[in-house]
C-alpha cells in the first residue's frame, strides 16, 4: 500500500468539534529524529485507518534518554471499540 493513498484517505475524514479528545503518548525506534518523526506520522495515520476518527501527531517526536527510542504525542478522538 502507498503512503499517498492512505494519506488522502485520512485527509477526507472531518474532525467532529463535539466529540470528546485524548492525548496519549506511544514510542518508536530510529535513528534520526526525521525518521521518528516519519515513524510517529505512520502511527498516526495507522490509528485513524482503525478507530475511523482522526488522530493527529502533536509537535514533533522527542529523544528519551542517549537511545534511539524516541517519544510521539498524539490527539485523537475518544471512540468506541
């Protein structure tokens, strides 16, 4: 599958103002902070494709420790599984 598509899938989806949102925080694994950055916004995109709501990386990823583990933030939607 091509990142293209699956952004201009999420690109159509309207953010709903009334819906309740959540901010949540998950990690990944690079080597470079635009590759953590690359990574975060595929996890962004990979939680909109399943819970069907947007979800949107906040700000950029931030380096936890000496490591390669970078942290992302992300606003979404509360909806229900």
């Amino acid at each position: 599958m091509q990142n293209g598509a699956r952004t201009v899938e999420t690109d159509k989806m309207l953010e709903d103002p009334e819906k309740p949102k959540e901010i949540w925080t998950d990690y990944v694994w690079a080597d470079t902070e635009v590759e953590a950055m690359q990574k975060c916004q595929i996890k962004a995109q990979e939680a909109t494709v399943e819970g069907k709501a947007l979800v949107k990386l906040i700000g950029q990823p931030k380096k936890v420790g000496k490591g390669k583990r970078y942290e992302c933030q992300f606003e979404g939607e509360i909806y229900d599984t």
